[in-house]
C-alpha cells in the first residue's frame, strides 16, 4: 500500500494528534484493500465530512474508489463495478435505506457484485437483525471500520456523535457513552495510561464506570496503552454541568464564525460576493457561488485571530498587511544575488500571505455586517445582563418583544435558557408566562420541546439555592472592564469565563479537586478522582510524587473530555490559558461533538 502523509497542523502539540490520523486512515484503506479492484462507496451522509478529516476523495481514487455516493433514499444509478461499499453508522433507519439499495441493484444489474458494510465504528446486532428480517444479511460481507476519533486540529478532536446529549438525557439511550469509553481506550491505546483522572457529572461518572468495567473485561492485562503516558491528566466533563457557556453567544472570531456561519468539520461556507477580486475574469460567476473556506492551524493568519475577541480582528487585520506590503515591495537595489535568491524563495509564501489575509479580510466585512445591528447589540447586552445576574428574576421586555415579533424561534429559547441557567431556575409564574406565549405564538408542537428542555434541565422552576450566582463570584466567572486582565479579554464572551475553563485551570494548577469542595457540591453529578495504572502493583509510579518529580520545562498535557459538546469559545479559552506566559499546562480537547448554542438546541427540538 502507498504511504500516505500525515497532515502536519495536526503535530504541532504535545500530543501528535497526527498519528490518530494516521491509524484511522491506514485502518480505512487496509479495509478497502480488501476489496480488489474497482469499487463505489456508498456514505452515510453525516460520515462523509468527519471521515474526510482522515482520509480525503483524492487518497480514495488512488485505492480504485471509483465513485462516491450519498445514503440516502432513492435508487441509484447503474454501476459497473465489483464491489460496492456501505460505510454508515450503525442506525436501524440507514439499514432500511441499504437493504433497499442491494434489493434494487440486485434486480437490475446484469454482472455480479459483492457487496460490503463498514460499520463505523462498531457493528450493532439489531442492526444485523433488521438486514436479516429484510433478506439482505446473506448477500453482505460485513466489517468494522473503527473510526471513533476525528482529527480537527493539533489540540482539537471529535468524535462527532450527530445527537449524543439528547440520546442519553432524553431517550435514556446510553449507547453514546459506551463511543465516549472506547474512544477512551483507544486514546490510551495510542498514547498511553492516563494516571490521574478527574471528572464530573453524571455522564463523567457513568463514562469512567464503564471504562473501568472495559478494563477488567481484559483481565491480567489491564488497561490496552503504554506504561508512560503522552497525557498527565484527564477531566471528563458532563455538558450538563455547565449550559451557561452554550448557551451565551460566542464572540472569539472562530466563535463568532460558527454562530453566524456555521462550522461543520472544519470548513465554512459563505456567499460569494465579497470573495470577486479585481482581475477576477468572471466577477458574476464567483459572486453568485458559494465559498468554502478550510479552517484550521495550517493557515497562519486564521490560527493568529481564531481565539481573538472580533472587536480586536480589524486592528490585527490593519497590522497584517502594513507587514506584507513592506515584504512585498522590498527593494532590490543594491542587493546580492544571494539575497534576491532568498527574496525569491520567500515569494510563493509571502503571496499565500497576502491571499490569506484577503479571504480573512472579507470573512470579517461579513461578520461585522452583522454584529453591527441593533438586534446583535441588544441581544449580547441582554446576555450580559443574565450572565451578571441582572434582571433575570422577572420576564425579559427584550425576550417578550422578539416573540411578539416571531423571532426565530431557537433565537428565543436560547435567550430564555440562559436566563433559567444563570437565575437557577425560572419563578413558577415567569417559566408559565414563557410557555404559554410561545404556544400561542410558534404553535402546539413548541409545547413538545419546551418539554425537551425541562427534561434535560435547561428550564426548571426556581428553588431556594442560587448556585450560579454564587459561582459567579467564587469562580469569577464574569468580569467588568477594570478587572479584565490583558491575558484574559482576548477570550471573554460577554467578558464571561466558562465554568468548564475554570474547572479545567483549577485541575491543571492543583494537581486535582482540592480547595474547591463547596463548589463541586453545588454542580449536578458525582465528582471523580482517580489514580489510574497498566497494573495495580504500578500504581505507586503513577502517584503524584512521582508526577512532581517529572521536568518543570516540560509543559503537562491535561485532555479535557467534552461529554455533550464543546464550543469554539471553551476551546479558545483552554488555548489562551496554555498560551500565558506562567502556564505550564498544555489543553487538549476531546468532545462528543463541536457545537453552539443553536446546534445544541436543534438537537433537542422536536420537528413538526
């Protein structure tokens, strides 16, 4: 098989998060090697983008992949090939759509053909029930493409479970968190045995229980992974413990870009219109397309202004190319060859520059074009006033007047849910006043997700306690300007801190939970900390004597478990932390999924 190359934004940490790519991708063509000549691939649609972080369409032809198509129902061209390949997530909805599939082709192709299911990233036995019940299982070989982390980035990745946090808090589903424990296994397959765990919530605990229980299934051999760990510390966080950080609009420029524009596995699409450069020779055709744009740290500029509050990306921007224009027009008189030879070979990066900085440029008109309107105003000032918990007792006039003028309806809960979470709850006669307009306004089938969200915990009556406001000042979760430090604006959302950024800085700084005892208590959920060892005569080497023994110039690595999603904010947040310069902490993140507070709450909506 030809060597494939590793993408290198993905080995600039600590931990290589190259070589997680490197194993998915060689694991996917080794499966596709079985299959000799030419083949179709089939793709559940929602697979399709995570798995092209690993291997992409071209790496694909080169292993006789013809073709590619989408899983979804209707009936398919003809195809003339010998194999054709499923590769779909094991649902019993996208079962249904295979069967008829090999049904139809079955019936009109006139040449033989084998036909293959990669279960990603596990098979499922009632998915193997249903193909038997519709007469397909027979003509199907069947194989696991274990494929349950994506890459994102050198300190970002995925697992990318499309409805994880509703599955487990609404339809008791816990199959989720049986992917967030093998994907823990196969972390510490690649990297080693994490010594020190932390957590909490009660999706952390059930994870951690399971883990646990995985191990011992492999009894006298403990815990699959190296003896010395590339990781010093994990944190299992349950969404559940923090919706306030959802739930507040993201104003880093990542942040903002995702909230606005949507990020969806690492790419962004945006209108054409402001991408029409002046020696453009077809101005109408760019204008009228759509721009993809990839982001991630393979791009300088992008991975300088990602974590950067918007309000400082023009001033950044401005900077940029004051730079580039001095490189580009740099004077030639009087220097060597050997110099000119050097200005040469620095052109083709010095023009990527420039390009880079034009898309970035444009992407930020974009951006400002709407965070410049009176409605993004009032919205983030209304945030503001929840997160300080400021008039969150009584119905908000600014959440009665978007109602009242049919807002989007994710719009409007989204602002109601912040206002629960940071008030610890709605008074009774508030959450009823909210409901009863929403059903009157948006219809009968917003009752069913009102629902949702009481379920989960996002609206709930108002008790005695009022936890966020008393971790707002132990934790010092908001900030007004004049106790802003430098190292901290460039993250603040709402000059907001996330909880879970605070939680993770206390365990990285700590050396675990102590000092904070009052402050789990009052958080949803069992609290976890653990040693953890390839064999429990090796737990003393894994003690925290010896970890203070290890080399202060080496940065600890701490990966931090998103179990429900993460945001691009939390991210930055994590990222600006390692940066300072008396950290001696390196984040890495690992979450079910990237989300926002309008993804987040999609997934808990029911459909009309």
């Amino acid at each position: 098989m030809k060597d494939t190359k590793m993408s290198t934004h993905l080995s600039g940490g600590r931990l290589n998060v190259a070589i997680l790519q490197e194993t998915m991708r060689k694991e996917l063509l080794n499966l596709l090697q079985q299959c000799e000549g030419p083949k179709v691939t089939i793709w559940d649609e929602w697979l399709a983008g995570p798995v092209g972080l690993v291997a992409q369409y071209s790496l694909l032809m080169e292993h006789e992949v013809a073709d590619m198509f989408p899983l979804k129902p209707g009936s398919l061209p003809t195809i003339s090939v010998k194999h054709i390949i499923f590769i779909a997530r094991p649902k019993l909805a996208l079962m249904d759509i295979v069967a008829d599939y090999i049904l139809s082709l079955r019936s009109k192709q006139n040449s033989p053909v084998e036909f293959h299911l990669f279960f990603v990233p596990r098979k499922s036995e009632l998915c193997e029930k249903q193909l038997k019940i519709r007469g397909v299982l027979g003509n199907l070989d069947l194989q696991e493409f274990k494929c349950d982390i994506f890459p994102f980035d050198s300190d970002v990745m995925s697992l990318e479970l499309q409805n994880d946090f509703r599955e487990n808090y609404l339809e008791g589903d816990p199959t989720c968190l049986y992917n967030v424990a093998q994907a823990l296994r196969t972390i510490q397959q690649l990297y080693g045995i994490i010594p020190r765990v932390y957590g909490k919530g009660d999706a952390a605990k059930q994870v951690w229980d399971l883990l646990c229980r995985l191990n011992k299934e492999e009894q006298g051999i403990g815990p699959q992974g190296a003896t010395t760990s590339c990781i010093d510390q994990l944190l299992l966080l349950d969404r559940a413990i923090d919706f306030t950080s959802v739930m507040s609009t993201q104003l880093t420029y990542e942040g903002l870009i995702d909230e606005l524009y949507g990020i969806k596995n690492s790419t962004v699409t945006f209108p054409g219109h402001k991408f029409v450069s002046p020696d453009d020779a077809n101005p109408e055709v760019t204008a009228r397309e759509k721009k993809r744009i990839i982001l991630n740290s393979s791009e300088e500029l992008f991975a300088e202004l990602r974590d950067s509050n918007f309000t400082s990306v023009g001033a950044a921007l401005s900077k940029k190319a004051r730079i580039i224009k001095t490189q580009l027009v740099e004077k030639h008189n009087d220097k060597t060859v050997q110099e000119i030879k050097q200005y040469v070979s620095r052109l083709p990066q010095m023009l990527a520059n420039k390009q880079s900085l034009i898309t970035h440029t444009a992407i930020a008109e974009y951006i400002k074009e709407r965070t410049d309107s009176f409605e993004f105003h009032d919205t983030i000032q209304c945030e503001e006033d929840f997160l300080n918990c400021i008039d969150n007792e009584k119905a908000c006039p600014f959440i009665e007047d978007l109602i009242a003028q049919k807002a989007p309806i994710i719009k409007v809960l989204r602002l109601i849910c912040l206002q629960c979470v940071t008030g610890s709850g709605l008074k009774p006669k508030v959450l009823e006043y909210y409901k009863r307009e929403l059903v009157q306004v948006y219809g009968l089938n917003t009752w069913l997700t009102l629902c949702n969200l009481e379920k989960c915990g996002l609206l709930k009556p108002q008790t005695g306690t009022r936890q966020y406001a008393v971790l707002r000042k132990t934790l010092h979760l908001t900030m007004d300007e004049s106790e802003t430090g430098e190292k901290e604006k460039s993250y603040l959302s709402s000059k907001y801190v996330p909880l879970t950024v605070r939680l993770s800085e206390h365990i990285a700084k700590n050396k675990g939970w102590a000092g904070i005892a009052d402050v789990l208590n009052s958080l949803p959920g069992p609290t976890i900390e653990e040693l953890q060892s390839k064999q429990p005569r090796m737990t003393r080497r894994n003690s925290i004597s010896s970890e203070n023994s290890s080399s202060i110039e080496n940065p600890k690595v701490v990966l931090v478990f998103f179990i429900g999603g993460c945001t691009y904010h939390e991210i930055s947040a994590l990222r600006s932390i390692s940066q300072q310069e008396d950290s001696n902490v390196e984040f890495v993140i690992l979450t079910t999924k990237l989300v926002n507070g309008i993804t987040f709450i999609e997934t808990l909506m029911e459909s009309e």
